[in-house]
C-alpha cells in the first residue's frame, strides 16, 4: 500500500503541474521534427528502396539524447524538493518504509517515461498504415529506449538524493549521463584492451543492438545491473537519517 500511496501521490504532482505538459509537449515536438527530418535525409540521399531499419536506428538514436534532456528535469524534483520543503520528514513519519518511498517514486518516473514513449508511437504508426512496415524492429527499438531511459531515471533518483537544489540535482545528473556518453569518445588515443573495457561499461552504446531490431540478453543483463547499482545506492542515501541519529 505504500508503494501505491507515493506512486498515486507522484503522479499528482506531475500532472498537477505545466511542467509535466511541457516537457511532454517539447519531447514530442523534438521527437516528430528527428523522425520527419531522419525520414527525408534518408530518402533524398539513398538511390535505391527505402531501408526503413536504417531510419529506425537513426531515429532511435536522436531519441535517446532527447532522453538525457528531459530526464534529469524529471527527477530532480523527486527528493530535492521533499527535503527543500520538509515534507520528507513528514513522509518518514508515516508507515512507510525506505524502500516503499524509493519505489513509488521510481514506478511513477516510469510511468511517465512510459507515456512520452508511447506518445511517440504515432510516427511508426502512421508510417506503418501507409508502407506496411515490419513491427517487430519497432519492439526492440523502444524497448532499448526504455530501458536507458529508465537507467538515467535510477541515475537521476541518487542525485536527487543527495541534495536539496533542484537545480543541482538537474546539473549533477546531466554531468553523469554526459561521462557515459563521452565515455568511448577518446578511443582513438587508447589500447585496443582500454577501448574493449569502455564500451563494456557504455551505457549510450548498448542500445546499438536493440536500434537494429536485435535484443541482446548482455545488454539487458547490464541495464538490469546498472539499475541494482544506482538503485542500492540511492538506498544508501536514504538510510544515512539513521546514522545520523535521525527517525
């Protein structure tokens, strides 16, 4: 029940908000401009039938910086601003445990992410009735999206976390998903065994199989894992009250 009780209270306050409508409203304007713009640019320069997996690898990978935009402006909010206005202590006297909090919170990040990319749907969807497009790519697509979108989420509950700025926890988010994002960038002055060890720890690369229609159990064996990593982490923070002395 309490898990519930954050969720429907997360909610509340996404949608109570213009934050929620505009983020969504900016997503899916960004979203509808790459695949019009990824869908031209691949029709004008190939001299031969339209490939449409390669417009889905590239439109997943423009969807997926628009992920690190707007995710860290998601959770920034979900501890930072308890802490800011003391409502977390209110949260901690109820009977409501640590893992319930983090939890409900984290379901209805989820949920939201759930949303934006669901809105998104309608641009394969037209494509789809008009050319008769094969799905299953689709799936893999989005599934790779969701599963680094939801990565960055569990990126941004520990920052969030660890602060009460708002603003910090936006900027200290972005910091992080920007580290694994440049993370192979410099491999052209690195070994052959350095480079093998970053891209086993890149978190922007491993969604290169599911844009290919592909799904690769390691890749989703590693976001699990990243998940558990931040998510243990984020416990970390919340249980530090106790050392503190705190109820």
């Amino acid at each position: 029940m309490g898990v519930y009780y954050i969720f429907q209270r997360e909610l509340k306050s996404y949608f109570q908000s213009f934050i929620a409508y505009v983020l969504i409203a900016v997503f899916l304007l960004l979203a509808g401009y790459f695949f019009y713009s990824d869908l031209i640019m691949y029709v004008l320069w190939s001299f031969h039938k339209v490939n449409f997996k390669k417009i889905w690898q590239f439109y997943f990978n423009d969807v997926r910086y628009l992920l690190m935009l707007t995710i860290p402006l998601i959770t920034m909010r979900l501890f930072a601003e308890e802490k800011k206005l003391g409502t977390i202590e209110l949260l901690w006297t109820y009977p409501i445990r640590d893992w319930e909090l983090l939890a409900g919170k984290y379901i209805a990040s989820l949920f939201f992410l759930f949303l934006m990319l669901a809105f998104t749907t309608v641009y394969p969807l037209i494509t789809h009735v008009l050319y008769g497009i094969d799905v299953a790519p689709l799936l893999a697509g989005y599934l790779g999206l969701f599963l680094l979108g939801s990565s960055f989420i569990a990126c941004g509950l520990l920052i969030s976390s660890l602060t009460e700025n708002q603003i910090v926890a936006a900027l200290g988010t972005y910091g992080i998903l920007l580290m694994f994002w440049f993370l192979t960038w410099n491999e052209a002055i690195a070994n052959q065994k350095v480079v093998n060890v970053l891209l086993n720890i890149s978190l922007f690369d491993r969604l290169i199989t599911f844009t290919k229609g592909a799904i690769d159990l390691k890749d989703v064996i590693f976001f699990i894992n990243f998940h558990g990593l931040f998510i243990f982490l984020t416990m970390l923070s919340l249980s530090t009250r106790k050392w503190r002395g705190m109820k």
